[in-house]
C-alpha cells in the first residue's frame, strides 16, 4: 500500500476557494482547530435549512444551506462536512449537498491523538500492512484499504464506498458458534444488548456502563427483561481495577479517553468483572480504551475462547494496532473486519472468531 497523493489538509493548505464548515458542535471544534493549526481559515459555516436559530460558533453567525447556495457558487467554495451521523434521512441530505458543492469529510479522531495523514500513513505503514494481512478473507482486506483510502482523501465517495458487504451479526450468525453467554463492554444504554437478546438464545448477560445517566436507563431496562439473567455494572473498563477521570457526557461519547476528563469513576478488568465464568461472545466499543480492555481480558479470552468485536474507530492507531495486540492475546483465531454506513468513518468492527 503507497499513497503518493496529497491527503486533505495537504490540499486544503492550497485551497484558493472559501472553506466552509458544514455543522457545529465537538466536530467542528476539532476541525477548526487543526485547520488553525496548519494556517487555513474557515470563512463561513451553516447547517441544513430548518436548524438555523440564530447561532453564532466561533465568531460566526450560522447560515442556512439556502443562504450558502445564494452567496456562492459551486466553483467558489469548498465545503467540509463537520458531524458525524448514521442516520439515513441525514445523509440523504448530506448527499445534497455533495451534489451541489465539492463536500470533503474530514475523518478527526474520536478520542484525539494523531490524525491519519500522509505523514502517520509512512510513519506506520509496517503495522499496517502487517495488520491488513491478518484479516481472514479478501472482502476485509478490501474494505481495510477503502478505509485507508478514505482517511487521507476525505472524499465522501471514498467513504460512501467502504462499507461491508456482510454486518458483523451477520458473520457471527455465519460462523455457527453457539452463543448463550455474552459480555457487553460500553453497554450504552442496553440498545447491542437488546439486539442480541434478538439473535440469540441468552441465559446470561453481563453489561457495564461507566456513565450515570446512561446506566440508569440500563438498569431502567435490566428491570424489563424476564427470560434472561442480566448483570449491569457501573464501571469503566480496561486494564486495571481502581478509578480514573471520565467524560461523563451522557451519551455514546462518554469515556475515560476523550481527553474531557470531568468525574471519577469506578474502573475493573473484564477479567474481574467475569471472575472465571464462561462467556460466548464479547463486545468492546469504550470510546478508546479497547486496547486497554483486551489486556485486562487476557484470562478470560484464553480460558473461554468467546467471539470477540472490537470497536477500531476511536483512535487513528486503532485499526492496526488492535488487530496486531490481538493476534498475540489470541493467534487461533480469524478476523473480519465489517463497517456499517456512517460519516465519518465510524462503525469499525473487528470480529474474531476462534477457529
């Protein structure tokens, strides 16, 4: 795998157009700020027709995407979409506009850390194609490089482009293991929960959810289920059983690594947490502590051999890096790697199945 093509901040560094930010809020946040960083201006920013109240962000007052059509011409700017969603009556509208302007998506970390440009491209370009090569089929590999491809060109074609064939349910119904006891790591709300008590056959679930309010609407739901034994706990997982600072946000953005550290919670090792009970399968998707997690998980995985899927979208590392880490945990298994449509690049999943 070579790239010899500028990535998008490269390009954007020549832009002549105006830079237009497509959305507000933590996206934009981390977009603004890298473009400062590198010496490029927004000029302007807006949201689709319908959610403009008024707003000012950074100094700019927001426009409707009517207004940007009668300022500018489509030769005039460039657009870069600044929110992430996998909503389909969003990204029709998203879609829109990409019709109408140039619209690049650029793909900022979840959990910060380095972006994936050209210069992280060569810095790892080793892990990564050793990653690559330990995906079990040529689908996966293909969606890998889509992936990659995506994340230097910020083009939304390239990314509308890199989504699986098969879900990641779909390839564990596949691989025909039974799956009766499942853990759920970053259990949200119980929304993977409640789709696997769909797909499978459960007698015992255990479930842990750091943040608050989130958990209260686990364990709201935890009350509900009668035909299945379910074990909720508010604690974050990873390496290590103790506390440690967390962004306690409310929603499927909470964790201990977004670097907006706001409260002390509880931690635990899945290990501690299954004290030695079998498990099937397992779910790790904790907003950039996977890495963390799977250490802590070590005995368990090697004593019950479970399904594992793994979230490798948080962190611009995480999707070799993951992938090499568990091949030393666990080297008798098969990975897949399965992406569902979304912007950006989101929706990661590596699913391991032991041979």
């Amino acid at each position: 795998m070579i790239n010899t093509t500028p990535d998008l901040f490269q390009r954007l560094a020549t832009e002549k157009r105006a830079i237009l930010l497509y959305g507000m809020g933590n996206g934009a946040d981390k977009i603004i700020a890298e473009l400062c960083a590198r010496g490029i201006s927004v000029v302007g920013v807006f949201a689709s027709d319908g959610f403009v109240r008024g707003q000012i962000f950074h100094g700019m007052r927001v426009m409707s995407f009517s207004e940007v059509k009668e300022k500018y011409a489509p030769t005039d700017c460039v657009i870069l979409l600044a929110f992430g969603t996998a909503r389909p009556e969003v990204l029709a509208l998203i879609c829109q506009v990409a019709e109408q302007f140039e619209l690049l998506v650029p793909d900022m970390p979840v959990c910060g850390g380095p972006l994936f440009d050209s210069n992280f491209f060569k810095q790892h370009s080793k892990e990564i194609n050793a990653a690559r090569n330990l995906f079990a089929d040529d689908l996966s590999k293909e969606l890998f490089d889509r992936i990659i491809k995506f994340r230097l060109s910020g083009s939304l074609s390239d990314l509308l482009w890199a989504v699986s064939e098969e879900s990641a349910w779909e390839i564990l119904q596949k691989s025909h293991k039974t799956v009766r006891k499942i853990a759920d790591f970053g259990a949200y709300t119980g929304d993977s929960a409640r789709e696997a008590m769909q797909r499978f056959a459960l007698d015992f679930l255990l479930a842990a959810e750091p943040d608050r309010r989130n958990f209260k609407k686990l364990s709201a739901w935890q009350e509900t289920v009668t035909d299945c034994e379910v074990e909720c706990h508010q604690v974050a997982v990873c390496d290590k059983v103790g506390e440690a600072a967390f962004d306690d946000t409310g929603n499927r953005n909470a964790g201990l690594c977004t670097g907006k550290s706001r409260v002390t919670v509880p931690t635990a090792t899945p290990d501690s947490l299954l004290r030695a009970r079998p498990v099937d399968y397992i779910k790790y998707d904790i907003e950039g502590a996977e890495q963390k997690a799977l250490q802590g998980s070590v005995e368990t995985i090697r004593r019950h051999h479970p399904i594992l899927r793994v979230a490798l979208y948080h962190r611009s590392a995480d999707l070799f890096e993951i992938p090499l880490l568990l091949r030393t945990i666990c080297p008798d298994y098969r990975f897949y790697l399965t992406r569902e449509r979304s912007v950006p690049a989101w929706d990661i999943d590596l699913v391991a199945i032991p041979i």
